[in-house]
C-alpha cells in the first residue's frame, strides 16, 4: 500500500438544479445529497443507481463540467474546483452518454478534439495545428476502438455505435488518468461492449487508468468494476467490491423490485438474472449457491 | 517546419490503413492551397469589379489609368483624369468597403453559428443588426453623429446596440437547454419587429432631410467613404477576425455542446463573451457604415462550410474572403441592374439570401426540429 494521494476524495458533495435549468420533476430538488467516497488511484469504480438517482449528475461534478453546490471535491489531493479546466482535461477525461454534432465533422476531427488540452502554446499552437504526436495517439485511440478505417467518414454517416466507439477513442486520445462514462456501453453491439471492457481493463492494467462508469447493466459492471457505489434517491447506498454490493436485499431497496442473484460460472463474480416467469404476477427472490 | 513532418506522417498513415488523411482533416497542405487560391479569386472580383457603376470604364481604361498612375505620382494624375477621380475616390473605396463589409458579416455568422450550435444563425435573421441599426439610430438622434457616415460615437452606440440583442438571443437560447431552432428564429423575429418599431418611430420625429438618409442607410447602402474610415473599419475587422481566428479549435470543440467543451478543457464562459463581444463589435462597426444587410452570414458559412467542412481553422478565414466576394459582387449589381439609379445592395443580398435561407429551413425541417 502506497500512500499516494486518491484519484478523487469526494466528501459532503451536495447539487441542486439551478431554476433556469428545465429539469422535467426535479426543478430546484436537491439531485445529489451528501455525498461521501473515494476513486482509489487506478480503480475501475461502477455507479449504479435507478434514473434520477444522481448517477450523472455525480459524474459531471467529478468532471467539473458543472459546479457543486455544497462539498468538496479532490482531484489527485488538489482542489478541483481551483484548478483551470484545461488542466483538469489533461487528468480527466469524460464520456458523454449521447454525442450532439449538427456540424459535420469527420471522425478524425472528432477523435483529435481530445488532444486539445495537450496543445502547443506557440505560434501555431494558438491557433491549434495538432502536432505529429497529436496524430500518432489519435491513431491509436482509434486503432483500439476499431474506428481507424472509418477517419474520413463524417460523424453524421457512421452508425450510432460507431459513434460512441469515435467518442470513447476521443476520451482516450487525450490520455486522462482518469476515465469518466456515462453508460458506455448503450448504443454498442455485443463484441464491441466486451472489447470495450477489455480495453478499458488493459489499460487500467498498464497505465493505471481510473475508470468512474455509470452503468445499466449490473452484469457488467460486477464482472468488469473493482467496486461498485450504488445510488439511490440522490444519496450514496453502499459502496464496495460486486460481492457486498450486488445482493437481492441492496437491489430490492434500490430498485424496488426482486431479482436473482447468483455466480457467474467463470468469474465467480455475482451475477444478476431476471426472474422468470412461470409463477404468475410475483417476483420472488431464490439466491443460487 | 513542424508541418511537414505531419504531413509526411499523415502519408504513412494513409499508406497503411486505407484512408485518406486530406479527407479526414483540414492539413496545412489543404490549408494553404484552399487560401491561396481564395486570395487569387479575390484579388480577380475586385479588380473586375472596378469597370462596373453609372460611369462606364473599360478594363483598359482602367489598365491605361493604373499604368499613368505609375508613371505620373497621384498629384498630377488628379488635376489630368476624371475617371481617375472615380476609380480611386469613389469606386475603389467602395469595393473596399463592400468587401470588408461581406467578410464581417460572414465571419460574425460563423462565430454565431458555432456559438449557437445552429447552421442558420445570422446576425440579421437573429435581431443584432437591427439592434445595432437601434443603436446607431439613437446616436444620429442625439445627433453624435452629424452626417450618417461619420465613425464616431456611432459604432459605439451600434456595439452596445448589437451587444444588447446578442445578450437577450442567447437567453432565450440557454432556457431551453439545447435550443430548437424555431425558437430561435422566432425570438429573432420578435427582436427584428420591435427593434424596427423603435427605428420607425426614431426616424419619425427626425428632421425630414435627415430621416430620409437614414431611410437609406437603414435598406443597406454602401457609399464611398474616405480613407481614414476605411483605415478605422479595417481595424476592427483585422482585430476581431484575428482574435476569432485564434480561438478556431476551442470553436470546433463548442460546436459539441458546452458540457462537452469544458471536459476538452474548453473555458466555456470566456470563449462564450469573447464571441458575444466580438459579433456585437463587428456587427456594430458594420451596421454604422453600411445599414442593415442581411443574409450574407448565413448563406456564405453555410455554402463555405460544404466545400471546406466544418473546421473553423478553415472555415473562419475563408468564409471572411467568400463573403467579401460575395459582398462585392452584389454591390457591382446593385450598382449596375438600374444604372444610372442604384439598388441598395441589402435588396440585392436579401433578395439572394431569402430564398436560400427558406430553402434551406425546410430543408431542413426533420433534422433540426429535436
């Protein structure tokens, strides 16, 4: 145990949309409520949380791409809310659940928007000409995510996943240590959710990438997460390894609703299945062993 | 040069996986040639734009002139040739004027248009010109300005005008979250109709001689000014494009949202006023010149933006010399159509610019309606 500072300390972290934000049931409602944990350096930590439990809301906090209203937030033991946005770019970078392009930019554009914050301050890199390096860590971002061949096809002609692959290698193209997803995963086909998880866990093995997903899929985040933090009502329910967190009593208070609950055969991990339904109208919870 | 090893990494790249890098980004390469070429086509409408007005000059009237010109010094030529006296008082300042006219309003389109995330954004359909009209009206009221060509308190009240209905525009925009464009197309209609009321009721209780120059000015009329204003013009375009110029990759990562932009590390905020400041600085130094000319910041980006793509490193500039061809193409038009009389060469642009603008919203109707 080394005593480096975490990726995130989050202590009494508190957010409430602002009025001039149209919120649909929430107007002026607090979304986050004192909110207390830690992202260890180089952990994969998974969000779960029904909708409206706070799971983005928290996540666009940790990326400071909005403010919190009470609580303090350490980035790597610095202040997050005193440091320059760019600076946090080069630490953190974040995975938007839905890409919104009306300009049609071709994917290489997109994927080299991620080395923005590594740009040169000199003469040209005022007006923002990427470098050979640029190119190269682009190149390889895309390689990962299996969108190299599609570099000069425009974001608007290219397929809902391979969007998000394009959006994914943009996050890795700028080199975080910090991985911030909202719902990776969504819009992916299965060979490219598994690659995805693989990829994230290869580099959370060499470089020690941190990796903050919120996630649906329980199933995924209990094979893939080191931890899982499961939200519910704007406030923290518990956090800790698949084992403490994935059990039917923590998701019936949750969700409100029975599941099974037993190992996946290879990992050993938990797993989550839905109840079937031949007995009519009741869910009814039969842990396996 | 940093950028030749780019390109030559970019070849390999291209060599490798089977996609074309000039394709996939704006290189220096294509920079360049797109530029230059621009530049050349530029320099072609404006000198074949000096033949064209009420006095009719043949290009080798033009040639022979320029040619004496050089031979003889300005001080001897002036007194000799009264086609001199046309070409270099009256018709090459306005082309000059016309030019640098188009090239604000189509950079100002450009800055709105990826601050607002919409292709349509214009500073005329949007309500800015005619705030800073409502400014520049004000001025001549109080009577800062004597004549309607005067650079001074004018586009000041013009900036503050164009400034005031950037600021409501973008209000309304951010209430909605991410903005339909009807909406937005609406508050502009709103802006225009109540900015246009308050002009009306200026002009109104103006001196009747004054208020029919400002009839004129208001419907977008370029007249030949001299050279120091055409030296105070040129440097609020050279210093606003530039600082627009410097911001185009913070530009391109705008165009993604404003949650997006600050996770590139974009500082939203300030990149935000900065373009408020300079749309409204532009419109405003344009609108006192040459009144309310419509369309050209919206059609021009738009067209550009098909040729080149999105990339505000190349879009910015080379919209700001398409537009000012575009600009002073019109103007020889207008100059030309009904000659001996002129068009106010804002009829003309509008008259281009309004169906393309309709084509283009129903064009577009499905895509942009979420």
């Amino acid at each position: 145990m080394t005593q480096k500072p975490p990726a995130y300390s989050v202590r009494g972290l508190g957010y409430r949309y602002g009025a001039h934000r149209h919120e649909p049931g929430r107007q002026g409602g607090w979304s986050l409520r004192h909110v207390s944990f830690d992202v260890q350096d180089g952990e994969i930590l998974g969000l779960l949380g029904p909708n409206g439990s706070g799971k983005t809301s928290l996540l666009k906090l940790l990326g400071k791409i909005m403010q919190p209203e009470t609580g303090t937030i350490a980035l790597f033991g610095s202040d997050l809310t005193g440091m320059v946005q760019d600076v946090v770019a080069r630490l953190v970078a974040f995975v938007p659940q839905e890409h919104q392009q009306i300009f049609p930019f071709s994917i290489m554009e997109t994927v080299l928007m991620g080395r923005f914050p590594h740009r040169a301050r000199g003469r040209l890199g005022t007006f923002g000409w990427e470098g050979e390096s640029d190119l190269r860590m682009a190149q390889e971002a895309m390689k990962d995510m299996d969108v190299l061949h599609l570099a000069d096809r425009s974001i608007h002609d290219v397929s809902s996943g391979e969007r998000q692959r394009a959006i994914i290698a943009r996050a890795l193209a700028q080199h975080p240590r910090v991985l911030l997803m909202d719902e990776p995963t969504a819009f992916l086909d299965l060979n490219h959710q598994v690659e995805i998880c693989r990829i994230l866990r290869k580099l959370n093995d060499e470089r020690g990438l941190a990796v903050v997903l919120v996630s649906h899929d329980l199933n995924m985040a209990s094979q893939y997460c080191d931890r899982i933090m499961l939200m519910e009502n704007g406030a923290l329910f518990r956090i800790g390894t698949p084992d403490d967190v994935i059990t039917p009593d923590a998701l019936r208070a949750v969700y409100h609703c029975d599941v099974l609950v037993d190992r996946h055969p290879g990992s050993g991990l938990p797993r989550v299945t839905l109840p079937g339904r031949q007995r009519t109208g009741s869910c009814e919870s039969r842990p396996m062993s | 040069m940093a950028h030749g090893t780019t390109i030559n990494t970019a070849a390999t790249a291209n060599r490798a996986s089977g996609f074309d890098i000039e394709r996939s980004i704006v290189t220096h390469r294509r920079w360049l040639t797109v530029m230059v070429c621009l530049l050349c086509a530029s320099a072609v409408v404006v000198i074949g734009s000096l033949r064209f007005g009420a006095e009719s000059i043949s290009y080798t009237d033009v040639v022979d002139i320029f040619l004496l010109w050089l031979r003889n010094g300005p001080a001897r030529m002036e007194s000799a040739e009264p086609n001199f006296m046309i070409l270099m008082y009256v018709r090459l300042p306005r082309i000059i004027l016309a030019f640098m006219v188009g090239a604000c309003l189509a950079t100002v389109g450009v800055g709105l248009q990826a601050l607002l995330r919409n292709p349509l954004a214009d500073p005329y359909v949007l309500g800015i010109s005619s705030g800073a009209a409502l400014g520049a009206a004000l001025a001549m009221l109080i009577g800062a300005g004597t004549t309607i060509m005067a650079m001074s308190s004018l586009p000041l009240f013009a900036f503050i005008g164009g400034l005031l209905s950037i600021g409501i525009v973008y209000r309304i925009a951010v209430s909605y979250g991410h903005l339909p464009v009807h909406t937005l197309l609406l508050a502009g209609v709103v802006l225009n109709a109540v900015f246009s009321a308050l002009i009306m009721f200026i002009t109104s209780i103006m001196d009747p001689n004054r208020s029919f120059g400002m009839m004129s000015w208001l419907m977008g009329t370029l007249l030949a000014p001299d050279y120091p204003a055409l030296g105070a013009l040129a440097v609020y375009v050279g210093v606003g494009t530039t600082v627009l110029a410097t911001q185009s990759t913070a530009l391109n990562i705008l165009t993604l949202g404003e949650e997006s932009a600050r996770s590139l590390g974009v500082e939203v905020e300030r990149l935000k006023k900065m373009i408020f400041v300079i749309a409204a600085l532009l419109t405003g130094a344009v609108v006192s010149v040459s009144g309310l000319i419509g369309f050209v910041g919206m059609v021009i980006p738009h067209a550009v933006r098909l040729f080149v793509g999105p990339d505000h490193r190349l879009l910015l500039p080379a919209s700001a010399l398409v537009g000012g061809m575009f600009l002073v193409i019109a103007d020889a038009l207008a100059r030309t159509l009904l000659a001996p009389s002129e068009i106010p060469v804002g009829v003309v642009t509008a008259l281009a610019g309004g169906p393309i603008f309709l084509y283009l919203l129903t064009r577009r109707k499905g895509g942009l309606a979420s």
